[in-house]
C-alpha cells in the first residue's frame, strides 16, 4: 500500500477503504508519512468530501492513534458534553455539577481558547490552583467520588489529531467538515465516554456561520458515534450574540457560580437546564426529558449543584472558597470602563465575534498558542438582542489591565450593535435537536 495511491484515489473522488485510511494515519502519526502527502491528502478530502463510514473509519483511526482511557471498570454509563466553541460559552462549567448531582457522572477532556472562541480550561486555570492535569487512575478515582472530572488532552490521547490539527491550520484545510467532525469525535471516543452530547454553535460567533452548516457538522458527528456503537445527540443552538452576560474567562466563571446560586442570566440557565435534561435522558436516568428537567431544577434549587462544584474545584486542586468569595478569589480588572449607548431603540444586534475579538485584544485569549492569558479581563453586557435602550443607558462594562485598553476596546465594540426603530425578537436559543 501507498500513501501516494491513497491520495490519487481521493483526488478523483472515490471511496477509501477501512484499511487505506488506517495505514495512511498510522503511517503519518509515525511519521513514515511526510507533511507534504498528508497536506496532498487532508485537501483531496476537503475537495471530494467522505462518507458517513469513511469519516467513522478516519475518528476511529485518530482515536486509536494513541491512548485510549479504559472506562470498563467505571460505573456505566459516562457522560461528556462537548461544544464547538463560541464566545461567553461557560456551558461546561454549570452543567457538569448539576447533571452529576443528579446522580450522572460527567467525565470530560476539554481544550483551550485559540482565536475569538474561549476554552473550558483556560477559565477554570482563573481559579487559583486548580489543575487540569489528571492521571488516568485520579481521572476514574474523582468520577467515582465526585461524579466530575474536566482534564486536559493528553499528549498520548489523539495524537493524529494534533498533527493533523497543526497541518490544516497552515494548509487551509481547516473547514472541511470531515475533518472537523473526525477531529471533535477522535478526541471524544479516545476519552472513553459512553453517551455524549453535542452541543453545535451556529451563528456569526461560532465556526459554523449557517444554520445548514451547523445541521450538517450535528448530523456527520451523530452518525459518527453512532456507527462507532456510541449513544449520541446533538443540539444546535445560537451563537449570533454572547451567551449570558459575561465573556472572559474569571467573569465567565464568576457568572457560572452565580447561576448555579440561582442568579444567572435568562439564556444561559434555560440552556444548561434543557441541556442537563437531555443527557438524563440519553444516559437512562429519567424516563422523560421532564423528568430529567425536574431533577436538574431541584439540584440547582436546593444548592446540591454549587456543592458538585466546589467539590470538582477542591479536587484538582482550586480554591473552593470561590463558591463563596468570587470576587476576592478570582483575578480582578484593574480598570472598568462603562460603554454606553450613543442612540436609542431596540437592539437589533450584539454581534458576538467582534466581543470575541475584543476579548482575544484585551489579553483573554490568545492569537497564537504560545500567548500568556490574562484571566482577569473581559465584558460583561448589560443589554442584548431585543432589549430597548435609550442614550447614556449601559450597553456593557469592559474589564481592562489599561485605561488606554479599555477605551480602544470601547471604540470597536460599538461597531458590534445595531439598533432599529421597531420591536425586536430575541434569537431563538435551541435552533433544532438532532438525535
């Protein structure tokens, strides 16, 4: 067999077999397989696209390329939950303790920020100590204890897809949609979850800017994990504006604990109880989603939840006290500059990529991978699609290290709203649920 055949196949637009795509992945993780084949190779796909059974051939394959965690002497089934990224999405962070204290384990590898979108560990590394690093034999002693576990990859877990992640970045092959859903999935069967829920972010803050698209990246990873004896669903839900109100990574944590006291922005708790339902119920443990949404409520209402959270924290190392504390335990801004609003009406648009940006700006996140973040900076939004506001009225504070920070951020996120004359409906939160 050779890689170059491989190739020429998938230029002209045929079907690789099973063995093809395992000896081309393992040949290029192993390095027997040069970058500039694998380039060849990671193009004809983006071009000629793959099937179902090709792109579930491909995961399994990436996921095989390392380590995979043995899960079989865990108590059955493990939950994950991943997103595909957007901005002000603390998901993670608020339904992993209420899907656990409602007796589900939830165990999960999550990544860092990289462009405008944030990363799960880089706002829970906002708490001090806590430690994303987890052995395998901690990972499955926490999930037994706790019920909750959130580490980093590994180097062994997937290590194709790193390399292969590295090599679209600077090929241009990064939008192809089996790539993407063989990049996503790779990580999530190597983690050895039995039920996973997608949750697919679509709009002008999320790397799937239509509504086709994002049903197309939902439906490709539910066959994937299906066909790979996998119980899987996925929701696309909106991205066109921040969810919740806060965005940076120790505000965004800091509005996590607050929902889980009872006290969270409108979308953002409707989101985590819905989304907390459903993985009940894929995971067996209620017989309806209204069963699962009833549990989840009385888990955040009598403050079972928060307590999973700061357990999870104390586990891997954090300083529990920010259940209790926040604002003197998570990093602060030294400068808070109110944006307010230069014209009245309602608003028609908070355009959630240009706070995604500005976040990146203000030093929340990272240009390249080998950025410092600060974890203290940020906005939080004080109005969103379909709220009126009249001028001088807040539309968000910018938590910034300089005033001079602060104002050019003020400068560019005016350019994130639009307003209109007339009523405006708020975005629809849940666009549609594949299962």
């Amino acid at each position: 067999m050779r890689a170059v055949d491989i190739i020429i196949k998938k230029r002209d637009g045929l079907e690789l077999s099973s063995e093809e795509i395992d000896f081309f992945i393992q040949g290029y993780t192993q390095g027997d397989i040069p970058d500039y084949q694998a380039s060849a190779w990671a193009m004809a796909v983006m071009l000629q696209g793959m099937s179902d059974r090709e792109v579930t051939d491909l995961t399994l394959s990436m996921a095989r390329s390392g380590d995979m965690l043995d899960m079989s002497d865990v108590e059955k089934p493990v939950a994950d939950k991943h997103s595909t990224g957007g901005v002000g999405d603390k998901v993670t962070l608020a339904l992993a303790p209420l899907v656990a204290a409602a007796g589900q384990p939830i165990g999960k590898m999550s990544g860092r920020g990289l462009g405008f979108s944030g990363g799960t560990l880089d706002k829970l590394e906002s708490i001090p100590g806590w430690s994303p690093d987890v052995s395998e034999a901690d990972f499955k002693k926490q999930l037994a204890e706790i019920g909750i576990v959130v580490a980093g990859q590994t180097a062994d877990l997937a290590p194709a897809d790193k390399k292969l992640y590295a090599l679209r970045d600077v090929t241009g092959t990064v939008p192809s949609m089996a790539l993407i859903a063989a990049s996503i999935m790779s990580k999530k069967l190597a983690a050895g979850a039995d039920v996973i829920l997608l949750d697919v972010k679509q709009g002008n803050g999320a790397f799937m800017q239509t509504l086709d698209e994002a049903i197309e990246l939902a439906r490709l990873m539910v066959a994937i994990g299906n066909l790979a004896g996998r119980q899987v669903a996925a929701r696309v839900t909106d991205m066109s504006q921040p969810l919740g109100l806060a965005v940076g990574n120790s505000l965004e944590v800091k509005e996590a604990i607050a929902t889980l006291k009872g006290q969270g922005p409108p979308d953002f708790t409707e989101l985590i109880l819905a989304e907390s339902a459903h993985l009940l119920h894929m995971c067996g443990r209620v017989a309806t989603v209204p069963e699962g949404r009833a549990q989840v409520q009385a888990a955040l209402e009598s403050g079972a939840a928060l307590e999973k959270f700061r357990a999870f924290v104390t586990a891997q190392g954090g300083d529990g006290r920010v259940v209790d504390t926040p604002d003197t335990i998570l990093p602060q801004a030294p400068v808070i500059l109110p944006l307010t609003s230069p014209q009245a009406g309602y608003l028609q648009q908070v355009r959630a990529r240009t706070f995604g940006e500005v976040a990146v700006k203000l030093g929340g996140g990272r240009a390249k991978k080998s950025d410092t973040i600060d974890p203290s900076v940020g906005m939080i939004l004080h109005a969103k699609v379909g709220d009126v506001v009249q001028v001088g009225d807040l539309l968000c504070e910018i938590h910034a290290r300089t005033q001079a920070q602060a104002e050019a951020a003020a400068q560019e996120l005016l350019t994130a709203y639009a307003w209109h004359s007339a009523p405006v409906p708020a975005p629809e939160l849940i666009k549609t649920t594949i299962t």
